[in-house]
C-alpha cells in the first residue's frame, strides 16, 4: 500500500504571475510590502492596490491573507509589538545585576529602533492610534514592557504595584522619547553613547530605592 505523501507537502500559491511560494512565505512578503508602503505613505493615503503591487502580487491573492488594509497593519502591529517586548522581557531575566537591567531595557528600545526604524515608527508614530483596535495593540505593549520592568522593581525594592508600574513606565517612556528622537536625528550621538547617557539619567533616579533584603 502506498504512503500518501500529499499531505506533507508545504502549501504554495500562485499570484497570476507565475510566481509559487509556500503560504507562510507568501505572507511575510505581503506583510513586508505593507510595511515599506504604509511607512513610506501613511495609513490612510495607502491602498490594497499600492500594497499588492509593491508585492507583486495579484489584488485576490493578497485578499487570501488579508481580507482588509486594517488586518494588515494589525497583523504588523503584532509582529513587531510582540518583539519589542520580548526584548524588554529578555533583558529583564539576563542579568541579576540592577544596574546591568537599567542599560538593557534602554538598549532594548534603541536596538529596536535601529534594526526595525520603520517598524518603531509604525508601533509608536501611527497615523491610525484613534482606531480602537490599534489603541489597544500600543497600549498592550507598553503595557507589557512596563510590566516586564515594574515585577523586577517590585521584587528587587518590595514597593507596591502601583509605584513599581509608575516608575516603569517612567523608565520606558523616557527610552521610548529618546530613542524616537536618536532615529529622528538621523543617529546624530553614537548609539552606545546615548544609551549610556539615558542609563545615568534613568540608575541615578532608580537606584535611590533600596534593595529588599532577599527572605
């Protein structure tokens, strides 16, 4: 009896074009080409025809993935969300050196500017943060890195959540505006020394807190 082997075979689709590449591919291409055209015009000035031509695909292949311009950039916004915060949370539980996480969790928000420019520019400088569901995506990572931060202040000092979410999202909003700043001067200070400068800012303020004795 033979094997069926069909089912192991990745899935591919065609554009019209000639053109087959396996569905999670073809995805990451069309997420790409909304990325470089709603950066280059904004969200509202883009339509699914600049983003399947930028593709090169067909106008119904690119309604297979996505049945609309809000799902795409959505689909953008949790890509690239979730990455930041995976970062900030990385940074977090790499070292049990205080100091060492204060310089992380600014170096997470300036590596991320600089190897996703156009991606922070998409998370933070929307075009569309009035639509409810792309409030909800930016609040969730800030949220989210600010949590990240606020659980190592609270078991390292024993402050309470509201002051340990306070003082995290000083420190993340203060990276966050600086790093937005670096990219927008074009690189103007070397990135290792601004995110020196923002660590002595930022340890200087949080390094007044005690350390809770460990039980």
């Amino acid at each position: 009896m033979k094997k069926n082997t069909e089912m192991r075979r990745p899935v591919t689709l065609t554009d019209g074009r000639g053109a087959r590449l396996p569905r999670s591919e073809r995805r990451r291409q069309l997420l790409d080409a909304a990325q470089e055209v709603f950066v280059a015009r904004g969200y509202h000035a883009t339509a699914m025809d600049d983003i399947a031509e930028r593709a090169g695909v067909s106008k119904p292949v690119l309604y297979q993935h996505f049945p609309g311009k809000l799902e795409l950039y959505l689909a953008l916004l949790d890509t690239h969300g979730a990455a930041l915060v995976e970062t900030v949370r990385t940074a977090m539980k790499s070292t049990n050196d205080n100091k060492t996480r204060v310089h992380l969790a600014m170096q997470a928000y300036f590596d991320f500017v600089d190897a996703r420019g156009e991606a922070f520019r998409l998370v933070f400088e929307s075009d569309l943060r009035n639509d409810p569901a792309v409030a909800e995506r930016v609040d969730r990572v800030e949220r989210d890195c600010g949590q990240a931060i606020a659980e190592t202040i609270m078991a390292d000092t024993g402050v309470g959540r509201e002051r340990a979410d306070l003082l995290a999202i000083g420190l993340t909003g203060a990276a966050e505006m600086a790093a937005r700043r670096w990219l927008a001067s074009k690189r103007a200070v070397p990135k290792a020394e601004a995110v020196d400068l923002l660590m002595t800012l930022a340890w200087r303020g949080i390094s007044r807190f005690p350390l809770q004795e460990p039980m």
